[in-house]
C-alpha cells in the first residue's frame, strides 16, 4: 500500500494542534456572618468568612487538595481569598480579577432584609426572570454589565494555555449570571442555576463550549 503524505501530514496537523480542554471547578465563597443575618453583600461589602465559612473551607479543601490545580481565580473581595486559603498555603499561585467580583447592589448594600428591603429585592429579581436583565439596582449594576466584565475574565482564564485545571472562587448572583453565558441560557433564567456556600460547578471547558459536569456539588460539606 502506498504511503499517504496527505493523511500523515494531517496527523500531524491535528497532534500539533490539539483541542485545548480545562476544568473549570467554580464554587462560591464560604459562609459569612452577613449571609447568616440576611444583609445584602455585594462587590461593595468586603465581608471575612464565618467560622462555619472556615469549616466549609477545610473541608472542600481537604476532599479536592489532590485534584492538582495549575492555578486559582479569586475577586477582589477577601472572602473569596479566604476559602481557598489552604490551596494558597501549599503554593497554588493565584490571581484577583475585579470581573469575578459579586454584582453591586448599590444602596442596598450592608441592610437587613426588612420587609420593604425584602420587597425590593423581590421585585428586582422578578423583573430580571422577566427579562429586564439590563436593569441596574438603585446605584448599583445590571446583570447585563456583570456579564460584559464576567466574560472579559473567562477570555483572560482561556487564553493561559499552560492552566488544565482552574480553580475559581467567586460570589453567589455572579455566578447565577456566569452559568448562564458559559451555557447559552438567557439571563433571565440565571435563579435556575442554585448555589450554596462552597458549593461546585464544574465545567470541562474548550475554546469553542463548555459542558456541565457538576452543578451544585456539596458532597465535600456533609456533615457541616
């Protein structure tokens, strides 16, 4: 049988272009003390971890601490830093990207959910299901403007084409607005996408999609 330079050169062609794959482990920051009284956050509350936060933290850090990270992605917020910590500890270089930062929540921000706080917000998430994701809280952002800075970072993560597996630590309505322009969901739908404290999606990303691998993952915290 005769050689086929043709085929062998597109042998080639393909090893030396290989489709560029990452795992993407996204969880959301730990248990703060503002989460256990119901007081809005947001990228303007710089909030330390709890000590059930801190639980939560050893523990994801105790069940993926083999999973051999290349590198980890943090907001500019601390308690993002924080439930990674032990990972930091061992070497894992890292880096804060302000588009991983929570959406702001403008005049909100640091207040009890009184009832008429509680109605606010209400309302805001419900005008956002109905599609008015380019509506800004009072002072605050829009989900449309999160995802434009959220979508930034992702192209910043990709295009570092040594990190196989990446770790991402960010905010609860972040990463609701994250799954949805990773997976091709409008926004509207983005309360589909659930969220605990230190809670992992995983995502198996390439250069052209990404696919759902874990959604919620919280076998890491039995037991907390």
């Amino acid at each position: 049988m005769p050689f086929n330079f043709e085929h062998f050169h597109s042998i080639l062609i393909f090893i030396e272009n290989p489709i560029m794959v990452k795992d993407l482990i996204i969880v959301r920051h730990g248990q703060t003390d503002f989460n256990l009284k119901g007081i809005v956050q947001g990228s303007g509350v710089d909030s330390s971890i709890n000590e059930t936060g801190k639980k939560q933290a050893v523990a994801f850090h105790k069940f993926y601490k083999d999973y051999a990270f290349d590198k980890a992605y943090i907001s500019q917020l601390k308690r993002t830093q924080e439930s990674i910590q032990g990972f930091i500890n061992e070497g894992l270089p890292y880096e804060k990207l302000g588009g991983l930062n929570e959406i702001s929540w403008g005049s909100r921000e640091g207040k009890l959910f009184t009832p008429e706080e509680n109605n606010y917000y209400h309302s805001m998430i419900e005008r956002w299901q109905n599609g008015e994701t380019s509506l800004p809280v009072e002072g605050g952002e829009a989900p449309d403007d999160v995802a434009i800075r959220q979508l930034e970072a992702m192209d910043y993560i990709m295009k570092q084409s040594n990190e196989k597996k990446v770790l991402i630590c960010m905010h609860g309505r972040a990463m609701r607005i994250l799954m949805c322009k990773l997976l091709n969901y409008p926004l509207c739908n983005m309360d589909t996408f659930i969220h605990q404290n230190l809670g992992v999606y995983h995502l198996r990303a390439t250069k052209s999609m990404y696919q759902l691998v874990k959604h919620n993952d919280v076998r890491h915290l039995e037991g907390i």
